[in-house]
C-alpha cells in the first residue's frame, strides 16, 4: 500500500475513533443521569422508610393504648409494608438499568480502545510507506 491508499483509511479510522468517543461520552451522560436519579431515589425510599418506622413505632404504641382498633393498624401496617415493597422493587429495577449502562459503557470503551493501536499502525504503516518512497528518490 502507498501514502495515497493509507490517508483515506486514516481519515476513517479517525473519524470511526471520534464518533465512537461521542458515544461513550453520551453513554457517560447517560450513567451520570441515572445515577443521580438514583440518589434521589435511594433518598426518597430511605425518607420514605424512615416514615414507614416512625408510623409503625406509632401504630405499635396506639396499639398499646387501644387494643379495639387492631384491624384498622393491621390495615394500615399492610399497606404500608405495600408501599415499602414497591419502592424495594423500583429500587432494585433502578440498580439493574445502571448495572446494564455501566456494562454498555465498558463495551463502548473497550471498542474504543481497540481502535487505539489500529489508528497508531496505520499511521507506522503511512510513515514507512512515505519513507520508503522518500529514500527512492
């Protein structure tokens, strides 16, 4: 291969790189997006558990007090143990959405990466091709 036949295949291997550094710079916005929703998540279920406690340390001392009202806590006490479950369950479908995007990630780094020493051979193998026609003439 000559000098003419290697730029074009630089040119793309460049541009490939680029786009590529685009998208594992969209994927880390992506991450960094669900991350921060999930602080704000964890910190609402965790308020939100909290709430739970504080209702049912409540429940259990008017349970003390008047033992004819068993059924209305019993009520309240499922749906919020209810409540609870459903956040557990949006909380650990949020865990699995960022697990997935870290994995995509690490594959769009990865793929980056492997264009890395292609790029740095292509352009050895320009280098030479451009020296071996230098020291023809």
């Amino acid at each position: 291969m000559n000098a003419q036949e290697l730029t074009p295949l630089v040119v793309e291997l460049r541009e490939r790189a680029l786009t590529l550094r685009r998208e594992v710079d969209r994927i880390h916005v992506v991450l960094q997006e669900l991350n921060d929703s999930m602080a704000e998540r964890h910190e609402q279920i965790r308020l939100q558990e909290q709430r739970l406690d504080d209702n049912l340390r409540r429940l259990d001392q008017s349970a003390a007090r008047d033992a004819g009202d068993a059924t209305e806590r019993k009520r309240q006490s499922q749906e919020q143990d209810r409540q609870l479950a459903e956040l557990r369950q949006e909380n650990a479908v949020l865990k699995q959405r960022f697990e997935e995007q870290q994995k995509r990630l690490e594959v769009w780094s990865t793929r980056a990466w492997s264009l890395v020493p292609i790029f740095i051979g292509a352009i050895l193998s320009l280098s030479a091709g451009l020296i071996v026609a230098l020291v023809k003439r």
